[in-house]
C-alpha cells in the first residue's frame, strides 16, 4: 500500500521521497521468526519424569532405632559417640540388629527391625553420608531415613 502526495505533473527525480520501504524490516522479521522457531524446540529439551510430591512428617523416635550423626568432617556419631572407624561401624549395627532382634523374639510376636535415622550436616560431601548409608545396609538394616530440619509451615499433622 503505498500513497503519493504531491503534483503528478513535477519531475520525480526533484521530488521527495514520502514512502518508506518496509521490505528490508519484514524480510528481517520473518528471518529472525524462522530462526527463533527453530531454535526452541532445540533448546528446550525436556525429559518426561513424574516427580514425587514431598510432605513432611513427623517422624515417631522409637528407642530402638539408630541415631546416626555425620559432621561436615566425615565423623560419625552413633547417638553422642564418635565411630572410630567404618568397620567399628559395622560392628555396632550388626551387634545392634542382633540384640534388638534377640529382645523381640523373647517377647513374641511379630519382629519389627529397627530404622537407621541419619542426620547430616548441609556441609558435608555427598561420600560421607553414602560410606555410612552402605555400611548400614551391610549391617543388615532395611529401613534407612535421613532427618532434616523441615521449612517453617510445611510439617502436616
């Protein structure tokens, strides 16, 4: 669409231009268009996965579980005591799993195995934690929790 103003009759060479060319904006328009629907899909590389919603809850301490503490220098601490070593570790969730084991058999009924409750510090080295996770299960404990500090309002009851 264009529109023209001024005397026909002049020299079109003297007279002003007054229509502007919009091709050379739409031809970039469309360029950058066309590369950016392109581009996107390419970049967006999404993964289908259906995560898990998390509640906190409470969790009931029963006295035969294991309170496990690991500091941000790789120590660990059964209840208040520091574990001297892996294999100290291991010795003490074994000999634990049998006595608690031992106590339930002699009042009868259903046995329930103890839980492994861990508590780490944020600083720590993802090594620390998992060293002690694998010792547990070898000491033959099933259930394995670890204990956070739950944000203020999101505890259900």
């Amino acid at each position: 669409m264009s529109m023209s103003v001024g005397d026909p009759d002049k020299d079109a060479e003297d007279a002003p231009m007054n229509e502007i060319n919009t091709t050379p904006l739409v031809d970039v328009m469309l360029v950058l268009l066309i590369i950016f629907l392109i581009t996107v899909p390419v970049a967006i590389q999404v993964v289908p996965l259906s995560l898990p919603t998390v509640t906190n809850v409470p969790t009931t301490t029963k006295p035969e579980n294991v309170a496990l503490s690991v500091d941000a220098n790789c120590d660990t601490y059964w209840n208040q005591t520091l574990v001297e070593s892996k294999q100290d570790l291991l010795d003490r969730g074994v000999r634990a799993l049998k006595d608690e084991i031992a106590r339930q058999e002699a009042l009868g009924g259903k046995i329930e195995l103890p839980e492994v409750h861990i508590r780490g510090d944020k600083d720590m080295e993802y090594r620390c934690v998992g060293g002690v996770i694998f010792t547990m299960q070898r000491a033959g404990f099933l259930k394995i929790g670890f204990i956070s500090e739950p944000t203020p309002g999101n505890v259900t009851r």
